[in-house]
C-alpha cells in the first residue's frame, strides 16, 4: 500500500486549489465579456414586456377569419349597389331623353 503523508497529501491539495484558482480566475476573464450587464437586461426585459402586450392584442386567425368573411361580405354589398346604380343610369338616360323630347316639342310650339 502506498503510505501518504500529511505533507504530500497537503502539497497534492495546495496544487489543485491552485489550479483551480487559476481555471476560474481565466473563465472568468474569458467569458467576463459574454454576459449583458443587470442593467441591459432590466431595459431589455422592459422592452420585452411592452412586445408582449402588444402581441397579446394582435388579432388572431379566427378574428382575421371572421374579418375576412365580413370584407367578403361587403364586396358582394357594394357589387349589388353598382349594379342599381348602373341600371338607374340607364334609367335615368331613358328618362333623359324622353324629357329632351318634350322640351323639344314645347319648343317648337307644340300644343299644350
């Protein structure tokens, strides 16, 4: 059996703090620079907050959907009422003319 001494153990201890200092003291030089300030990221939680807000009054697929189905909806409104304003165009054309007659005729010295 291999006898240690209270000497050797402590040496075998003192290297390996040591180390071990020395690998956290360079992680930490080394990723010192990674890592966002507490200060950065409280504004940028804050700003995060504030997106998430707004997200949350987005519509969503069924409000677009039902939207959607009410645009539809008007567009087969409006193309009903060009239709009406279309055929009281001819009307009014008819009329138009009918009128343009009588004046005509007045003039002329039509009987009244």
């Amino acid at each position: 059996m291999i006898s240690f001494e209270w000497r050797d153990l402590a040496w075998m201890v003192a290297v390996a703090v040591a180390l071990g200092g020395l690998l956290l003291a360079f992680l930490r030089f080394k990723l010192a620079g990674d890592f966002a300030p507490r200060a950065d990221l409280v504004l940028v939680q804050g700003r995060i907050s504030i997106v998430e807000t707004r997200l949350a009054q987005v519509p969503s697929h069924d409000d677009l959907r039902g939207l959607q189905a009410r645009v539809a909806g008007l567009e087969t409104g409006v193309a009903v009422v060009g239709e009406k304003v279309n055929s009281l165009g001819d009307i009014m054309r008819r009329v138009e003319h009918q009128t343009n007659l009588l004046v005509t005729h007045q003039i002329n010295g039509g009987s009244s």
